[in-house]
C-alpha cells in the first residue's frame, strides 16, 4: 500500500523502483509467464550479472544486497529440482560465482528465497498491468479474476515445490513477512482494478481478495486438469461470491437497521411501561407515609 | 541477557587514500549501520588506538616486538588447563556461545574451513559435527560440485594449543580424520592461498593478536569471494549495573581462579586486562569494514560480555 501510494503522489510517469529489485530478471522466465506452461520447465543459463538495463535507481544499493539479490535469482531455478531449501540456495551461489557460505549470512534462510519469490512476483505484476494488460473492457470482478489468474500463473513453474513454500511462509517466524506482502499483492490488485466505487470498507475488500487469492493458490496444488482450467472456474466462482457477499452486505445492513428500530421501539415500548408501574407504585406506597 | 545489534541499511564509504595504513586505502566499504547512515570522519584517532593495542599487554605498555612473546608465554603456560578454566570462568557458557558462532556460520559439507587461534578445536569440532552428522543425509540431494572433501583446517600460533587440540582429536576419534587439519601458523601472516576458504572464523583469539587489523586484512585475502568472516570475542558492557558486576567479577574474582585452579595469576590478569583493552563493538565493526569486509554485522550475548561479529568478503 506504501508503494501505490507513493506511485499516486508521484504520477504514474515515473518507474517505481523497489529496494529489492534483481538486476537480472530472466528473460526466459517473464516468456514462461505468456505461455503459462505447466510443470518443471528448464532456464536458458544466464551469463552472468548484467548491470545494463538497470533502468533509474532512486538510491544507490549497498553490494551485498545486489549480490544476495543475484544469488536468489539464480536459486530460483534450481527450485523446482531442490526445493525451497538451502541446497537450491548454494546451488544459485555456485552458479553466481560466489562461495556457498553466503547462503549463512541471508537471515532465515529458505523464507528470504521465497520473500524474494514473492516480491518478484509482485514487481512482474505491477510490470503487466503497466505495460497494458487489458483490463479497460471487463467488469471489476472480472478484472479481479484476470489479476488472480495472472499472479497465479507465475507460480505454474514451481508448483511442485509450493506446498513446501507455503509452510515456510506459515511459519511462526515468517509470518509478519508473508502477510506483509500478501497484503501488499492484495493492495496492489485492488489499485489496478480501479479500486472502483463501492460500498465495502476497505480492509473488508482487501480481506475478501486475501480469502479469495489464498482459497485459489491452495485449490491450485491439487488440481490436475489441463490449464488448471479448473482453478480458474474455481477463482471465477469465489469472485462471484465475493461481489454477491457485497450486495448480501449491504442487505444485511439494512436488515439490521430495520430490524434494530423495530427492537428499540419495542424495548421504548417495554420501559416506558416499567417506569409508569413504578411511578404508581411509588406514588401508592409514598402516600401510605 | 542477548541484545542483537543488527543492522538494516548501510553505508557507502568512499575514502580517498590517506593516510598510512595500506588498508584504509581500499576503494569501497560499507558499514551496516541500524539506524541511517552516519558517515564516519577519517580516523587519526583511530590509528592511535590501534598501535595502542600493539603495544598493549593488558595494562602495561610493552614493545610491540615483544607483545607477541609475551602471549606465547601465556598460552604455553595455561594450555593443559585452558578448557577447565574456560567452564569455570564462564560458567560452561563458552560453549553455548561457541554452538551460536557455529550455528550463524552455517557450515555446510565440502566447504573449506580456516579456524584460527582455535588451538584446542573447540570450534573446529563444532563445525566438524555440523558437517558429518545430520547434513549427511541432505547431501543425496545436492549437486556433485560440493561432494569434495570437507577440509577445516585449525590455525594456531602455539604449539602447546595445536597439541591439545590434536589429543582431544584423537580421543574422539578423529586422530586420523583428513577433515581436520592442524597448523602451526600466525594470524597476521596466513600460509594459505588467496580466495581458497569459504569461512573464517576466529574465537576469542583476536584480541591476542598483536596487530588487529593485519589479521583482518590477512582474513580478507584467504576468504573467497562470498566467503564469511566470524568473530567470537569478549566485548564491552556498557549496561550500568550489570556493568559493575561484571567488573568485579573480572577483576576481582577470576584472577583469584587463575590462581587456584590454573596455579597462574599472572595469565589470567592479563586476560581480563586485554578484554579492557580490546577495541568496543563499534570499533571494532569499524576495523572490519575497513579491511574490505561488507555487511558487518555484530550480536552482543550476555548484554555484550560477548561479541560475534560476522561479515562477508564480496
């Protein structure tokens, strides 16, 4: 929210650049994400750390990030074969050129391989939408389903491994990270749908698209059918729901608004009597003095 | 008590060339730093307190030719009983902070190991451990690059240490391991190839160290690139009361040990003299930086009795 924030204050000219941001981002990575193929699919092997195309920094970043930032990028592929674990991380080390014992100085490990996963995925999201994924003719909750399916499609590469990335980030330790960025993805979409006008208060939305995101990376794990065509009626029914909740909402508050004047009406009614018995009451028994 | 002082942003030092010392003439540093950045205005103070700890033997001031004679004779005097002494005097706490600095390097199998001053193996034999027993098992999954052989090689200045060290080896049975390998040698003036060890470490060694920042740049060279630096040392206690009994136990208290315990009073005045003497944690962060070393970083144990300060060679 921090940084759509910023990009609102800043005009949409400018390129928005992340602390995190990797000098590499593989090419054949961003043309898997087109073709949403499934399964392992193998990494053209990258020459090494290109400082070109960096494109403008707002602050010069110290050497160890980058170099940290280049061996997760390497990890990554090694993920699908090794795993979320701190195998793929030497593996992406050895590959950068850097001794493995790296691997030692990112604090908790594995989770800072998939914290980086997860800003990346981010990054390439806002990329998309920038550079013109249509969204112009569809109705919001459409275009909430389009930005679901386009998030959930980057993760077909590794989906054998995700179980696994999922609990690191369940983890006690890393939780206050992982909802960090969910949250953050979840603002995200919201801001590149329009944030419309509706009714819902803005973290019941937020908390909706959480539900409805994470109900759809969980359906995702199991489903074997071509395309995970069916994930993606499954994320089409939960939008739906999730908008209908909206209206269902609203009924509710005025239902409940009606039904509370009913209630104070009658509990008025109800007082108004108990004071008039006691005032009888208290009149016949102080005159009795 | 376990205060952790790490740091998040850091620093960019670009520092011309003055100065005497060769390694404040290195290009680029980075000191990590927890809160913004400060820039640290050139040091001429600093070269006087690192030439006073050379000259440093405790409280007294001696040639600095002689200082490194001087330790000699305090390790050659308290090696039989320098791991009693180390229970007695912390309590057995030496060791939990020993499987912390192990724990933090993270070592892993084929990797190239250098422990310095690390005379009895008490490290080494942590990191041996690590290595060997549950990692084994993960090592089916890993690639064939790193089933070369692990090799974590023990450095010590003293004979008596390494002696030790290798009679503790052997009663573990690791008399004829080809892991472990000891070495007589000098912190300040390494027999090992350049960029030829993946981690460093160094336990309440430095601080007998004549010239600090010549093992520092002596660590620099033999470490790979991405190559981890690792410092146990006792430190500073700035905490206030906590500070004054930390005070009269070293002072009043352990040479009082020494004596009974080690028949050496003399040893251990000196020991709780240098730990005065030994640059703060900052300082010392500061000295690393300045070999070339990024992302310093220190972890104070028991409200800074104890420092790890870790970095990486990039």
């Amino acid at each position: 929210m921090y940084r759509t924030a910023a990009k609102r204050l800043l005009g949409a000219g400018l390129t928005t650049s992340r602390l995190l941001r990797s000098t590499i981002i593989p090419s054949s990575y961003t043309s898997n994400l087109c073709t949403s193929s499934m399964g392992h699919t193998e990494f053209s092997n990258q020459s090494g750390p290109t400082a070109a195309g960096e494109g403008p920094r707002r602050k010069p970043r110290p050497e160890f990030e980058e170099e940290q930032a280049r061996v997760l990028s390497a990890s990554l592929r090694h993920v699908a074969r090794l795993g979320w674990t701190e195998e793929a991380m030497m593996a992406g080390s050895r590959d950068v050129g850097v001794s493995p014992s790296i691997v030692g100085s990112f604090s908790r490990k594995e989770a800072a391989l998939v914290e980086y996963f997860m800003d990346e995925c981010l990054q390439l999201l806002v990329d998309r939408v920038d550079s013109g994924l249509d969204l112009q003719n569809l109705i919001p909750s459409e275009r909430i389903s389009k930005l679901v399916r386009v998030r959930l499609e980057m993760q077909v590469p590794y989906i054998s491994k995700w179980p696994q990335a999922l609990s690191i980030q369940a983890h006690p330790v890393n939780v206050p990270t992982s909802f960090k960025q969910r949250a953050m993805l979840v603002d995200e979409m919201w801001h590149s749908v329009g944030d419309g006008a509706s009714d819902l208060d803005w973290y019941v939305k937020r908390t909706v698209l959480g539900g409805v995101y994470s109900t759809t990376e969980i359906y995702m794990l199991t489903d074997d059918s071509p395309e995970y065509r069916e994930t993606w009626e499954f994320l089409d029914d939960r939008v739906k729901d999730a908008f209908d909740l909206k209206k269902s909402i609203q009924e509710a508050k005025y239902f409940a608004q009606d039904i509370g004047a009913g209630v104070g009406k009658s509990f008025q009614g109800l007082m108004n009597g108990v004071m008039q018995t006691m005032s009888t009451r208290g009149g016949r028994s102080s005159s009795s003095f | 008590m376990h205060l952790t002082s790490r740091a998040d942003s850091s620093l960019s030092l670009v520092s011309s060339s003055q100065g005497t010392n060769f390694t404040e003439a290195m290009a680029l540093r980075s000191i990590s730093r927890r809160f913004g950045s400060r820039v640290l205005s050139y040091r001429s103070s600093s070269v006087a307190s690192l030439h006073s700890h050379a000259t440093s033997f405790g409280f007294q001031q001696v040639k600095e030719e002689e200082k490194s004679k001087l330790v000699g004779n305090v390790f050659t005097n308290v090696a039989s009983s320098y791991d009693i002494m180390n229970d007695v005097m912390s309590g057995g706490l030496h060791r939990l902070w020993k499987e912390r600095l192990v724990g933090k390097l993270s070592p892993f199998a084929g990797m190239k190991h250098l422990d310095v001053a690390g005379g009895t193996g008490d490290v080494a034999f942590r990191i041996f451990d690590a290595v060997n027993s549950v990692k084994r098992r993960a090592l089916r999954k890993v690639d064939e690059a790193s089933l070369e052989e692990t090799q974590i090689y023990v450095c010590d200045i003293n004979p008596n240490m390494l002696n030790v060290g290798k009679q503790r080896a052997a009663e573990r049975g690791l008399g004829d391991n080809k892991s472990l390998v000891w070495v007589e040698g000098d912190a300040e003036a390494l027999s090992f190839d350049d960029n030829s060890m993946d981690g460093y470490t160094i336990a309440f060694g430095i601080r007998n160290v004549t010239h600090i920042e010549k093992a520092l740049a002596e660590a620099y060279r033999v470490l790979k690139r991405g190559g981890r630096f690792l410092c146990l040392e006792l430190s500073h206690v700035d905490i206030p009361v906590f500070k004054d009994v930390y005070d009269l136990y070293s002072f009043k208290v352990i040479p009082n040990l020494g004596e009974l315990i080690a028949g050496d009073r003399e040893s251990y005045q000196y020991l709780v003299e240098s730990v005065r003497r030994f640059p703060p944690q900052e300082k010392f962060a500061t000295m690393i930086a300045d070999a070339g070393f990024e992302k310093v970083e220190y972890e104070n144990l028991v409200g800074g009795v104890v420092a790890i300060h870790s970095a990486i060679k990039l």
